[in-house]
C-alpha cells in the first residue's frame, strides 16, 4: 500500500505538471523563447524551429503489442535496488523527495557522495569489468547489466542522472506483475526511423554511422512504426534469463552500432522474438510521471 507521504508528493507534482503543460504557459514559454532567439539568431533561429518540430513530431499509433495488462506476480519477499550511474561530474547528484526503507538505493560514480545522501556510492572505477571501455561505453554497461552488479536482487529501477525520484517507486514493480522490462513510450515518436531522423538532425551520432544502421534494418525487415522507447528508466526482473538474453544481444548492438541505445532496443526486442506481453509501459510520457521530475540541463556537456 502506498504511504499517504508518497500520494502528497505525487498530487503535488502532478499538479506542477499540469500548470507546466497547460496551453496557457506553454504558450507564453514558446513565445517568450521565439523572441529571444529571434533576437539572438534571426531568421536561423524560425527555420531552426521549424525543421526540429518536424523531426520531433512522428507516428502517434501504438502497437497493440505494446498493451501490457499487468498480473501478479511481485512477492512482498522481493527485493528492490533503484541504481543511478554519473560520472564525469556530467550531472549532479539528485537525492530522492521519497524513499522507501525496503528499497536500497545506490549511484555508481567516480565524484564524490556526500555522506549524508541516500545514494550509497559504488565506484566505477572499482568494477574490474568495467576497466576496458571508455567513459560512455562504461556507463552504458551499468545501464544494460544490473544483474552483474545486483545479483542479490530480484528487481531493479535504472535512473537516468537527469531524473529525480518524487515518490514511491514500489508501486510501480507491484504494477508490473510478471513483466520482465519495465519502459516509458518514446512521448513525441513511434518510429526508429523518425528517432534516425532526429538523431541527425540534433547531430547527436555521425550521420554515416546513423544511417548504416538504420539501412541494416530495413534490409533486414524491420517494419516502420513498430514502437519507440524511452530509456532514462528501464525496470527489469533482471536475473531472469530472458532478460539477460535481451540486456546481452542489446548491448552487442550497441557496441557496433551509432551507440543511441535508444534507436536499437525496439530492434533487438523484434529480432530476438521478445515477447511483448513481458514488456510493462509505465506510461506514454516520461515528463507526466508524477512519480519523477526530470531536468533538461546537464551539469556538463
């Protein structure tokens, strides 16, 4: 049962989210900003615009697939770790509004933990499988093997270093029943196509690389539309192999691809014949989970 804490904090922010996406404000944001960056970047700025809204904007059907109806399955035995990974100072270091005394929470870093934080620090530079890999590949693989570093646990909550934990996260697991993955729907696309488009756009992977990728897709009869997921919380079972299985053949693509994990998972769910009932949606939109808040400025770029 969830605490009367975790509602108040929950009612609260979605009651932030409400004003922060009501028509009104988001109308006086996107005019306050137009006017600035005109003033800044002219006419560059209202084409600037114009082609990222058209590659933010994609395919809003949604696979009957990905309908998850949730059975029973968490045990109150079961045993949780919410886990972060920030290194590089490249985020700040976010304490939970809520925590739950049954979940252990921890940040695997090479910055320094103050010591009153609920985050208990792992080094990352104490993980001897970790040794061979660059900063980003290093992180990545905390974010794809919870099992390697939390054998000891029967579920885990990867975060982002951008989101910051609101409320109660049991809930959440208990509503996943037996699903092995937990993700959040992709709130602007449906389409790994339209995410290769705005990867592009944003230039955030080679163009070359995007587009090798996404052509070994297509030869390979990967359909249009078929999902898109956002990956700043994954919630697994993730000792159970099928899972593992998935985590391994991911992060395999992921070493030889554009590494935006984010274009290859729907791929590897389709190609490794993962069964969508095991897949939990956590919602459509990240940003109106009144159980996170997330920030858009990382602390270094």
């Amino acid at each position: 049962m969830e605490s009367e804490q975790s509602k108040n904090l929950m009612f609260l922010n979605q009651e932030y989210i409400d004003l922060k996406y009501s028509s009104i404000y988001q109308k006086a944001i996107k005019k306050q900003k137009i006017i600035s960056n005109i003033k800044n970047g002219g006419i560059k700025y209202i084409l600037h615009y114009i082609r990222w809204k058209t590659h933010n904007t994609g395919s809003k059907y949604y696979s009957d697939r990905e309908t998850t109806t949730p059975t029973v399955g968490y045990g109150i035995n079961s045993k949780i770790v919410v886990y972060t990974c920030i290194t590089g100072n490249y985020d700040s270091i976010k304490e939970p509004l809520y925590v739950n005394d049954k979940i252990d929470y921890y940040i695997i870093t090479d910055m320094n933990v103050p010591s009153d934080s609920v985050w208990k620090k792992i080094d990352i530079n104490s993980i001897k499988t970790l040794q061979e890999y660059n900063a980003a590949d290093k992180n990545r693989f905390v974010k794809f093997f919870p099992n390697v570093i939390f054998p000891q646990y029967d579920y885990s909550i990867y975060i982002d270093g951008v989101i910051q934990i609101v409320a109660d996260l049991e809930p959440i697991v208990e509503d996943m029943g037996k699903c092995l993955l937990g993700v959040h729907r992709h709130n602007a696309r449906n389409c790994i196509y339209d995410e290769a488009k705005a990867i592009i756009y944003a230039k955030r992977a080679p163009k070359d690389k995007v587009l090798e990728q996404t052509t070994r897709y297509k030869n390979e009869g990967y359909p249009q539309n078929n999902g898109l997921y956002e990956n700043t919380i994954l919630i697994r079972k993730h000792n159970d192999i099928s899972c593992i299985n998935l985590m391994k053949a991911w992060w395999e693509e992921y070493m030889i691809s554009c590494k935006r994990d984010q274009l290859s998972l729907p791929y590897i769910i389709w190609k490794n014949k993962f069964n969508y009932k095991d897949i939990y949606i956590i919602g459509n939109n990240l940003d109106k989970n009144p159980r996170f808040k997330r920030t858009y400025k990382h602390s270094k770029r």
